[in-house]
C-alpha cells in the first residue's frame, strides 16, 4: 500500500463541482492500493501516516507528528500510485488492486481513521475529483508498506 502524503494548510476535494471533503492545516494523503494488500497492511500505513514527524516544533525542526498537532486528515484514493512505470512510456496497472478490493481497503482505511483522528475527510471512491491546496512547505513524503 502505497501513501503519497503532502503536509498542507488547507485542501479539499471537489466532485460535480461539490465539495465533498475539506481540512485546514494537516496532512493531504493519496492513497493507492495494490493487490497483496490488506487490512493490516492499510492498519500498518495509518499508523505510519499518524505518527509520521512532519510537522515543526517550537525550534521548527520536524518532530510532530498529526497525532501530535491534531490537525487534519484527507484521504483520496488514487489508483494510479500503484503503476508500474519502469518501461515504456505508458504506466501497466497490472500491480493494482481490483475496484472491489480498492475500495474495501479505503474504507477500512478511512474507518479507521476515524477511529484514532479526529478530524479525517475524504475524496469519493472512483469519482473524477478535482483537488485542491496550499501545500505547507512544499512538504512532501512516499510512503510504503507491505504485509
């Protein structure tokens, strides 16, 4: 499972120009799912994702995390983390989960981030979304994690 996460000072998802999801000040997080993925696994990168040290302290150096800052969290499924781009010029999804699995993975990936933060958002599953930033920063991080 793979996160592509961006610290940011607000963004929001818009789908049929609604907005569907929002945050001020936290972290932008695109995820993407590959088909040896699991509960566990998207257990694992919320996990690493909460606690990952991002953000300033009072010497601005970076060593709070979101659990420590409590801002917010905002998840936007993204297929296209899982391609393969190491030949060619066209991207092979061969790697990726099916939409079933991908699906089933965010939104246990969303429940639980509710469970431990307290303010997550979310894009819509397979939606053609529009996302919008300010990126704080730019602070920008690839995370990975396998079973």
């Amino acid at each position: 499972m793979k996160a592509l996460l961006q610290r940011v000072k607000y963004a929001r998802v818009l789908v049929e120009q609604e907005v569907v999801g929002e945050i001020g000040p936290g972290l932008l997080v695109f995820l993407g799912v590959d088909k040896e993925d699991d509960e566990k696994t998207a257990e694992k990168l919320l996990d690493k994702v909460l606690s990952y040290r991002v953000f300033g302290d009072d010497q601005d150096k970076m060593n709070l995390s979101l659990k420590d800052t409590q801002g917010g969290l905002l998840v936007v499924s993204q297929f296209t983390l899982s391609a393969n781009t190491q030949k060619g010029l066209r991207p092979s999804f061969s790697s990726a989960a099916s939409p079933q699995q991908g699906e089933f993975l965010y939104n246990h990936f969303l429940k639980q981030a509710h469970q431990h933060q307290g303010k997550v958002a979310s894009g819509q599953f397979a939606a053609n979304m529009q996302v919008e930033l300010t990126n704080d920063g730019p602070v920008t991080f690839w995370l990975e994690v396998s079973s």
